[in-house]
C-alpha cells in the first residue's frame, strides 16, 4: 500500500490556496478571524493551575473548581465561538469539494450540512484533545488519523459523523506518521506562531492596566494566527484525503 508524500501534500494545498485565495480569504476572515478577536478582547482565558503553594491534590482540585466557575460565565462563548469557526471551515470545504460555488452557496451548503458537521468534529476533538492532555504525540497521531473527517462529510454525502470518522481512519491505515506530520504542520504550527503574540499580551497587560490599543493590535496578531491555522487545516486536509481516495486507483 502506497503511503503519502508530506511535502507533495503540502504543496497541493498551498495550490489549492492560490487559485481560490480571494474566495477563501472572504470566508475565513468573518468566520474564522472575527470569532476568535473576539474572545481574545471579551473573554478571559480559562485558569491556568498553580504550580506552587499548598498540596498538589489540594491544587488540582482548586484549579478544577476554577475551571468549572470559569465554564459556567464563559464556555457558551467559546462554544458559540467554535459553532461559527466550524461553519467557516465547512464552507472552505464546500469551496473545495463541491464544484465551483460562491460565497453564499458555499455558505447555503455549510450551513445545511453544520449538525451533521458540528457533531463530527466534537466527536473529533474528544479523543484529539485526550491525546494532547495525556501526551503531545499521541494527540498529533490522533488528530492526523482523522484529519479527512471533514472532506469525506462533503466529498461522500450522506454519511454519519460516526461513520465518517471510521471512514478517515481507514483512508489513513499505512499513512498515519505522515499525517501526524500534517497536523502538526496546522496545530503545533498555530501554536508555535501564536506564542509571542499570547507572551507580548502577557507583558502589555501586565496586572490589567495596559495599552488597550496595543492590547487590540497583539490579540488581532493572535487571531489572524489562528485564521492562518485553521484554514491551512481544511486545506491541507481535502489536499491529503484526494490524494489518499485514490491513491490505490
């Protein structure tokens, strides 16, 4: 069985990028960018544990309380924010995998296909975010094995989300390092640009009286990282799942 080139995978999806850049950048500003400079202006971070003072059992429990307090005022934001960040990616990938569409068709075909989609990508993130918690590399594996969830919901219609997440790890059986490799190219890659963004907040914010201005410009840096991310995502992502559904044609 063949496996897959990463750095051919790679250049399909920067291809894919230049030939439709001016549709691609209409949707994920709105969907991607806005959300996400959004939370980063209103919405505090989720606490962070402590690393010092008291019994780490006593701590752990303190920081899940804090969590828990912390979800309660905030997490319908960043779920509402997840929500438009997912519809966004399903009309990147309408774009891709449905012929060619304008915006508002893409975004008529994400928004028919977004229960369905929203479902399969929570259903993704589960054991995606399991792995990185337990460990970075297993989460890298993980998420590579069902980085075409999202292409094979457009490409092969009518699919459960169950069934689709079973149908990208068979598409990656033989293929799961390189795929590991892409998404660490999207996710690690976001999360490496976003750090001297998220650490310059940090210091300009200081104990919460700092330049607003600078504030606003850093937290758009860090949300133009993660549109650069999420969209490099859904495209490397229909860019591997062509190459892999016919790889054995």
């Amino acid at each position: 069985m063949m496996g897959l080139d990463v750095v051919a995978t790679l250049r399909d999806a920067w291809g894919l990028f230049r030939r439709d850049r001016s549709l691609l950048i209409r949707l994920a500003a709105p969907f991607l960018f806005w959300p996400a400079f959004a939370l980063g202006l209103l919405v505090p971070a989720p606490p962070l544990p402590e690393t010092d003072g008291g019994e780490a059992t006593a701590r752990a429990m303190a920081w899940v309380d804090s969590v828990g307090a912390w979800a309660g005022h905030y997490g319908g934001w960043y779920f509402a924010s997840y929500a438009v960040g997912m519809i966004g990616t399903a009309a990147i990938l309408a774009v891709q995998l449905s012929g060619p569409v304008t915006v508002g068709e893409a975004l008529g075909r994400a928004l028919k296909m977004a229960p369905r989609f929203l479902l399969a990508m929570i259903l993704v993130a589960l054991p995606v975010g399991a792995g990185m918690l337990l460990y970075i590399l297993p989460g890298l594996y993980v998420s590579g094995r069902l980085l075409l969830v999202g292409p094979v919901l457009f490409a092969e219609r009518r699919m459960p989300a169950m069934a689709a997440l079973a149908r990208s790890v068979g598409l990656t059986r033989g293929a799961g390092l390189p795929m590991a490799a892409l998404a660490s190219c999207t996710t690690l890659g976001g999360m490496i640009a976003a750090q001297p963004f998220i650490a310059l907040i940090d210091v300009v914010q200081g104990d919460g009286a700092g330049n607003p201005v600078a504030v606003a410009l850093l937290q758009a840096g860090a949300a133009a990282v993660a549109m650069a991310a999420g969209l490099a995502q859904a495209l490397v992502a229909v860019a591997a799942y062509r190459r892999l559904v016919n790889r054995g044609a």
